[in-house]
C-alpha cells in the first residue's frame, strides 16, 4: 500500500519532472551554490508558482533588498508587487533595515520570528499551503543557519501559526 505525496511544484521547467512532481510538502530543502548560480531565481520561480496555486507565500532576503526581489520577479515576467497588493505575498526585507512595516531594523532571530508570525496572519494563514523561502545570510555557518531555521519552524508552530508548513531556503 502505498500512500500519496503531496507534493509543490517549484515553477522551473524541468525540476518537478526529474523530483517526481514537486517538493514533498512539509520538507525543508537547502538550495546552495555559488554566487550567481541561480539560487534567487529558483527561489522567484518557487514562490510565484504558490501565487496560482493558491498558497499563501513569504519571501524573506537576507542578501538583497525587497526591491532587488521584485525587479528580478518582474525581468522574469512574475508581477510580485501585484500579489502584494492582492495579499498573496508578503517580502520581508530584513537587509535595508528600514522602518517599513515588513522590514528588520536588524537580523534579528527574535524579531525575525516576530515577522513571519505577522506576515501569516496577514496573509489568512489557516493551515492551507504556505511557501516560505528565507536567505542565509553571508557570514552565517551552515550550523547556525540550520539551527535558527529550525527556531524560526518551531517558534512559529508554537504559536499556532503553523500546520501544513512546506519550506524552501536558500543560501
């Protein structure tokens, strides 16, 4: 007997073919490389396919500005300001450190839990499909990346925020 995996597909052509469809849901997967390999434009492809399929997306950029994301979404032909303003996707920019309401002063874990919570709410979050990519900052070990994603997870579900919670990061 076997049981079906439900599965998010990530926008690249290709890539659900070779992954059997997609993401398994609820997995957390590390998209690494060099600079320049491609990693924010998976991360782009992958949030914007959540956009028709209905999810719920939150994009956090450690390593460029909110304005950097979506004028890369847009050379890709993907309209992020217009699933802003649709309330289908939330950018939290914790590099700029500006005072916008979905920006950090400052990388902080506490305050960077703090966000994710209140752009879920935001966004309806009520256990439906959510999409989460979040940057590892330069400077940050593997282990210590690792480690405050699992926080970032955690704390969130503690919270009740969290149910069905299929996470892609990159680095």
């Amino acid at each position: 007997m076997t049981s079906e995996v439900n599965r998010l597909r990530t926008g690249v052509n290709g890539i659900d073919d070779l992954i059997e469809g997609g993401i398994p849901e609820g997995f957390l997967v590390a998209v690494t490389g060099e600079p320049g390999c491609g990693k924010t434009i998976f991360s782009i492809h992958f949030i914007n396919q959540g956009i028709p399929d209905r999810d719920k997306c939150i994009y956090i950029t450690t390593e460029e500005s909110r304005e950097s994301i979506i004028k890369q979404a847009l050379q890709l032909q993907m309209d992020f300001e217009r699933a802003m303003s649709n309330g289908k996707l939330i950018i939290i920019d914790a590099l700029m450190g500006r005072e916008d309401r979905w920006s950090l002063k400052s990388l902080d874990m506490e305050a960077l839990v703090e966000k994710i919570i209140e752009a879920k709410k935001e966004l309806g979050y009520s256990g439906q499909e959510l999409r989460y990519i979040h940057s590892r900052p330069s400077g940050w070990t593997d282990l210590r990346w690792q480690e405050d994603t699992a926080t970032i997870s955690r704390k969130s579900y503690q919270n009740g925020t969290s149910q069905r919670l299929p996470l892609a990061s990159t680095r």
